[in-house]
C-alpha cells in the first residue's frame, strides 16, 4: 500500500482566496475551476484583484523571471490601490535599490556647496587634524573654489574642463549618492542627555530614587522648571547646498564634528585640487 505523501495540504485548494477548504466548501464546478462557494459569489472584479493580490503574496523571494519582473512592474501601476500599494512592497523587497538608482538617472547638479565648520579628519596616515573649509563647484562655469576659514579665508579658485567638472558631479550622484545622505546617515545634532527625554528634563526617564539630591523635579504637568537646564543650541558642522538642473534644491546639514564615509571621500576628493600636501597638514597640526 502507497504511503501518503508527507506535508500534503488537506482540503481544496481556492485560487481566489488561496486557502485550502474542507471539499464541502467547493460545488461540483467549484473542484474543477478552483474556485469555493464564498469566492464564487464575487463579481469577476473582485476575482480578479484577489487573484491578483495571491499572485503578489506568493511570488518566490529568489531571482524572478523577466516575465514575473514585468508583470511586477506593471502592478506597481495598477489602477487598484491596493494591488498597486502591496506591487510596490514587494518590488521594493525584490529590488530595494530600484527607486535609488531611478533617481540618479534624474539628477543633474548644477551647483555644489560643501563647508565644514571646526570638523576632525583623518588623513592617509591615520592622523586627525580640525578642518574649516568650503568647497563649491559650478557646472555652468566649471569653477571649483576653495575658502579656508582657518587661513583667514583665504581662497582658492581652478577652471577644470568641462569633462571633469561633469565627470566630477556625476561622481557625487552616482557613487556617492548625496541626494540619499539624509536617508542614509544619522545627522540629527548629538543628544544632550543620551537616552533621555529632552527637554523634559534629565532625569525625569528615572525612577526618583536615582535623581539626585539636588534635584528638583517641579510640577509633573510642567516641563519648564527653573532647574531645568535650557536646550542647548546645536551648532552645524558640515552642510552640503545643492542646486540641480531642473532647479530644485537640497541642503543637507549635520551636527556632528566628523564625517562620515561618504562626505569624507567628498571632501578628499575636492581637496585634492588644491594646494593642501601633508606639509600643510602639519602645519594644521601645530597650528
């Protein structure tokens, strides 16, 4: 006698609502088209955008097919909010760079301002030395500026050829994906008081035994205790002003006194156009 195959779903299967049911659950037609009594009393719409919906639900998590691509795609369109809503998180899970990648075909940086206020770099050595600087560079005019604010402001400007300029920005676009920094690093200013509510107050996320003695909490529906310390001002370190092609405008600022990854290739990168060998390190250094 034949075993019987293991992990089998018993029931009916429903291609509409695509949940297996009891055989009971399909009529006669309903076995062969698939279809149970429930599903069955829906308008052919209603069909068809739940099979839709299973269709999405079901698709493997591997590398789809050009075909499934596509039809995916389309979906991300469909006129039915919810096929379209539930197409667009599944393709964003299938291609999480897709949206990315489809704005920098988009992108095209007329002016670029980068400054930098009292920020720590690392150079090629491992050596840190503060930097305020700014940079911009202009597409129109293919000018790069240098100011640096440690050197009485003193300034720095080259005429790159039209290539390098182009090849420069599209650089900052495609590499190194300014237009996403904002999304990509945390650039809020430092918190106060870690890990506590501000500005509450520094102390009120504890329990009272943990206050200190000098503490006065006040009056818990009051927030604005004279002990309370006022919310320091932040100041900005870095900032990156940006005017694109289609004259929209981006400016992306942080709080933080050094850079991260991809700012710091940036700023290297424009660096590197000017007079600013390990001697003048040094002298930062000393200075």
């Amino acid at each position: 006698m034949p075993k019987k195959r293991a992990n089998r779903s018993h029931g009916h299967y429903c291609k509409i609502c695509g949940e297996y049911k009891a055989n009971e659950k399909s009529s006669g037609k309903g076995h062969a088209a698939h279809i149970c009594k429930s599903c069955s009393r829906l308008s052919a719409a209603e069909k068809a955008e739940a099979m839709t919906i299973n269709r999405l639900m079901d698709m493997p998590m591997n590398r789809l097919s050009e075909s499934d691509k596509k039809w995916l795609e389309n979906r991300t369109h469909d006129r039915r909010p919810e096929v379209a809503s539930l197409a667009r998180e599944v393709y964003g899970l299938h291609f999480p760079y897709a949206e990315r990648n489809a704005r920098k075909k988009q992108l095209l940086i007329n002016t670029l301002v980068f400054e930098l206020r009292n920020v720590t770099v690392y150079d090629e050595f491992g050596d840190e030395y503060p930097v305020s600087r700014r940079f911009s560079a202009n597409r129109l005019t293919n000018v790069l500026t240098m100011t640096d604010f440690d050197a009485g402001d003193a300034e720095q400007s080259i005429v790159l050829e039209k290539k390098q300029m182009a090849k420069l920005l599209r650089w900052v676009i495609h590499t190194l994906e300014v237009f996403m920094w904002e999304e990509d690093y945390d650039l809020s200013p430092d918190d106060p008081y870690p890990g506590v509510p501000y500005p509450s107050g520094p102390y009120l996320d504890l329990l009272p035994e943990y206050w200190p003695e000098d503490w006065d909490e006040g009056d818990e529906d009051d927030n604005t205790s004279e002990d309370v310390p006022p919310a320091p001002e932040a100041e900005v370190r870095w900032r990156v002003q940006i005017e694109y092609a289609d004259e929209t405008t981006q400016e992306i600022v942080s709080y933080q006194d050094y850079l991260f990854d991809k700012p710091d290739e940036l700023f290297f990168a424009l660096s590197e156009n000017f007079q600013t060998d390990n001697a003048d390190f040094d002298k930062d250094m000393e200075g």
